[in-house]
C-alpha cells in the first residue's frame, strides 16, 4: 500500500511517499480501508520533532473509511462498516489500524470526507463548548481563528445555545465566513487591536471566555479580553508556544482561570466518545452544522496539505484522499 513516512524531522520535505506492507489488526484492533484524512497541525508538530514518536513514522491520527478486517475480541463492527476515528495509528496511508475501542460508525448515507472532516475539529469544538467553559444564554465568547475548521464549528455551536461569539479573523473574506457562521462581531485584527475592539464591544466588561488555538501571538492580550474571573482556554498554538508565565498575572488582571485542554481528555471513555461523535456526526449529516471540505489533496501531496494549513491562508477543512 502507499503510505506518507518520515524517516527524520524536519520541513514539509521529510514526507515520503513510499510503498509498505498493509497491517495486521490485533487483538482489539481493526483495519480500516481509508476514504479520507484530516490533516491538523499535530500531524506538523511530529513532523518537526517538536512532539517525539519512533521513527520511521507514518504521521496521521484522523479518517475515515470501510472496515476491511477485524482482529480477535473486537465486537460491535464488522467488515463493510463505515466509520471514522481520531486515533488512528498512522492514518496518512491507504490502509490504517485503529482501536476498536476508538472507532464509531459513520451515519447511513453521510459522505465519508465529511465524516472524516468533522470528527476531530466537531468533538473539540464540542468539548470546548458544552465540558471545558460549557455556554450558556448570554455569555459571551472571543473565538480566534474563528474561519478555521474548528473556529467555524465552535462559533455554530456557540450560537445554538444563545452565545455571543465575537470572532477574529485576517481577512475580510475569513469575516464573511465567520458571519456566515453566525459570529455577532468580527474583528480583522490585521487592522484593529482586538484587545482594543473587544473591550469597546462589551462595554468594557470583557467576555466571559476566550478560546484561543493560536498560541504565543494572542496570548497576553486575550488575558486583557477576559471579565473578572473569566477563563482563558488555550487548546492550540499555531503561532508557537506561550512563553513561561508568571501566575500572579492571574490575580493582578482579575482572578483570571487558565486551562490548556487537550480532546483525548474529554473523550476518555467510550460514553463521552459516542456523546461527542454522535453530536458532531449526526449533526452534520442532519443538516444542522455545516462544514467547508473545499481544500482536498491527493496523499502524495501531503507536504503541500501541511504548508498550506500552516499558512493560516485556508479556511474549513484539509482533507488527504488516497
């Protein structure tokens, strides 16, 4: 089967097409024939050594696809099954494993590259609105990146429980998006302070919650956005890390929460994992979220799926077809 490997981390050049054999699954394992990849930042932090794994590494955690065989003590799935997964073990390839254990089945009928567009940006999406700071009527939320896949999901699901999403955004292309979404005010922060902006459109109270998956470069301001005792949610970091910080800040700019939540927590056990895909899953192939998958490479173009998404200049959904 043809498979992306990186024999050592470096630049976008490191992925390697290459030819290996199809995997076995295991006792608890199933092999999946992949119809669609999510390509996500985390694929590009392996890449450069800034996460570590063994190498050779074939990256990849995100798709969807039709079971193809089963290992022993694998129940509830069977081959011709379509489903998705956000821990499959190396799914930038034409043929992955994934734990039974973390696999759900794909509604009847829902086109697999949406499936696999939507699971792992829906459930963070979801977690982060419904578990980490859960919403309600009349709060009020700064989303960065709020044009990207999971900016756009999480400004939906902001809405559908009466938020008030202020977004940012770079370009007033990405603001139509946002809009459209359903965002109440969009800020071009290539323009304006959205330090500045979000103060002025909440009257100077601050919003009750940022959520905040560009990192290093909105970091400090986003603190300055935040109402007494608001919480600052820091799930990604696509301009770099956050540099040390001291924690009396917290105090000083009103007794401020800091979380930095990862999905894998919020999806420990197999009730919230069926919770949070369902939610995502059905609601997308009901109509009810709806997700932008304009942005399809083939797999022996999954450098230029990395460098693009790194960018920032795309919007939605990167998707790898083998």
């Amino acid at each position: 089967m043809k498979a992306i490997q990186i024999f050592q981390t470096g630049g976008p050049e490191v992925l390697t097409l290459v030819d290996v054999p199809v995997p076995v699954p295991g006792p608890g394992q199933v092999l999946i024939k992949v119809a669609a990849i999510g390509v996500n930042f985390i694929e590009i932090y392996f890449r450069e050594g800034r996460y570590k794994a063994p190498l050779p590494l074939v990256p990849g955690s995100e798709a969807s696809g039709t079971v193809e065989a089963v290992g022993a003590e694998v129940e509830g799935f069977a081959v011709g099954d379509w489903v998705a997964s956000v821990s499959v073990m190396g799914s930038y390839a034409e043929f992955a494993l994934v734990p039974a254990a973390q696999l759900v089945k794909v509604p009847a009928g829902m086109d697999l590259k949406l499936a696999a567009a939507a699971l792992l940006q829906g459930m963070t999406a979801h977690y982060l609105s419904h578990s980490t700071f859960p919403l309600k009527a009349g709060d009020t939320a700064l989303v960065h990146a709020a044009a990207g896949g999971t900016g756009l999901l999480l400004t939906q699901m902001a809405k559908s429980v009466g938020a008030r999403v202020i977004a940012t955004v770079s370009t007033e292309a990405k603001a139509e998006l946002a809009r459209a979404a359903g965002a109440d005010e969009v800020i071009l922060y290539t323009d304006a302070d959205f330090e500045v902006e979000t103060r002025r459109l909440t009257d100077g109270r601050g919003v009750d919650v940022v959520y905040d998956s560009v990192g290093r470069t909105t970091f400090d301001k986003s603190l300055n956005c935040l109402r007494p005792r608001g919480m600052m949610v820091l799930f990604g970091g696509s301009s770099g890390a956050v540099p040390p910080f001291d924690l009396i800040q917290l105090s000083v700019k009103g007794s401020l929460f800091v979380t930095r939540p990862t999905l894998f927590q919020y999806m420990a056990t197999r009730a919230e994992l069926e919770e949070r895909a369902g939610f995502v899953l059905n609601g997308v192939a009901a109509g009810r979220l709806a997700l932008r998958t304009e942005h399809t490479y083939p797999l022996a173009s999954a450098a230029v799926a990395q460098v693009d998404i790194a960018s920032r200049g795309t919007t939605g959904k990167l998707l790898l077809v083998p």
